[in-house]
C-alpha cells in the first residue's frame, strides 16, 4: 500500500481489515485499463450513493418531522450532491491518495468533482462492507455535519433564487410568475401565484401577498423537480 493511502488512514482515523477494499474505493477506471488487474470503484460507488443518501434521508426524516416528501427531497438533493461530496473529498485530501492512469493524471484527474465525489461514495461503500452499517453511518454523519448545517439553513432561504439556479443550469431557461388577486373587498388579499419554465407550468403557491404566493410557488417547483429528477435515475 503506498504513502499517500496510509495518510489516508491516519487523516480520517480509520484503518481497513481488508485494505484491498480501500484500494478498489481509490481505483479510477484509468488506473484500472491500464493495470488489468486490478478493480474499478464504480461498483462501490454505485452501493455507496445508495448509502449516503439513506443515511442523510434518515436523519432529514427524524430531523424534520412536519416536512413533506418533495420538501425532504429537495433538501436531499440539495446536499448529496456531485459538488457537496467534491468538496468533502478536497477537505479530507481524497484525490491524493487516488489511483489514476497516466492520461488522467496529466489531465488534473485529483481535482475533477467527477473523480473526487465517486472516490468518496466508494470510500463510504468501503467502509460499510469492512466494518459494518454503524461504522459507515458515523463517519457519513461525521464529514456531512458541517454541509447539513449550512444546507439546512440555505434550504429555507431565497427558493426563488434557487429555481432560477436550477432552471438555467438543466433548461437554460428563466421561471416566470403570474400572479391573481382572489381576495374580495371585505376579505383579505390571497394571491395565487404559477410558476413556468417555458411554456411548461411547474407548481402554484398561495398566500397573503404577491411575494409570498411566489415564494412558495418556487419553494412547490424545486420539491417537484427534485422528485421527477429522483424517479428518472
């Protein structure tokens, strides 16, 4: 086992009964087509998706008991996410210890998000299969302390700025709000608000003004497409 995954082991405190498990969790598939012998880590990276996001579902569930599904989920995508697990691997310097093949490597293959976020699910998967479900539950709870914190407390924050985000990076469009009136004359306002991307409208919001119906009406679109995101994968 080289220097560089034995730091590995000191930094994050964890040392594997069966280190040839480690070394596939930091095996590219560069690596890999040029030693046949060896494993890629998109096996264990598939299994260690699967396991982050239940454990992060888990403690969003017991944390937030009166949220909805597409309100759990959105707050699920918004951290177990490609950029979320890169910068986790960067502060745990997890592209040093990678196995990469020469093109990649001369590609700034230790700095791609790509590379480093399935490096960190393999890792998660690793430690699973070596030392059990609590052993990867801590750890996964551990590294993500400081991301869940400051997700959650973005997650109510601003939904409209975040579907703006969302809908020019996956449609390279802008929402729109229209908004109506429902109140009467001896009633209180009650705006009703539809947001659209394109010609396609997402979701509707209600409330006491116009800001407020469209808030929600953004908050109802990000739930919704993090749902319709989440049954298409």
């Amino acid at each position: 086992m080289n220097t560089s995954i034995e730091q590995l082991q000191n930094r994050i405190g964890i040392r594997w009964y069966n280190p040839s498990l480690l070394i596939e969790a930091l095996t590219h598939s560069s690596y890999a087509n040029e030693n046949p012998s060896t494993s890629p880590n998109e096996r264990l990276e598939f299994l260690g998706d699967s396991i982050i996001g239940c454990i992060i579902s888990e403690r969003l569930y017991n944390d937030y008991p009166k949220l909805t599904e597409g309100e759990l989920t959105l707050r699920r995508s918004q951290l177990v996410c490609s950029s979320t697990l890169a910068s986790i691997a960067q502060s745990m310097k997890l592209g040093e210890a990678l196995l990469l093949g020469k093109g990649e490597e001369k590609c700034a293959g230790r700095q791609k998000e790509s590379n480093l976020s399935g490096a960190l699910e393999a890792l998660v998967a690793s430690i699973m299969l070596d030392k059990g479900w609590n052993k990867a539950r801590s750890f996964v709870l551990s590294i993500f302390e400081s991301a869940y914190a400051k997700t959650q407390q973005e997650a109510v924050l601003d939904f409209k700025s975040q579907l703006l985000q969302l809908a020019q990076e996956q449609f390279n469009l802008q929402p729109t709000y229209s908004s109506t009136d429902s109140g009467k004359i001896d009633h209180p306002s009650r705006f009703t608000a539809v947001v659209s991307i394109g010609d396609v409208s997402i979701s509707t919001g209600s409330g006491h003004s116009k800001k407020q119906a469209e808030t929600l009406a953004a908050m109802n679109a990000l739930a919704k497409l993090a749902i319709d995101s989440k049954q298409t994968t």
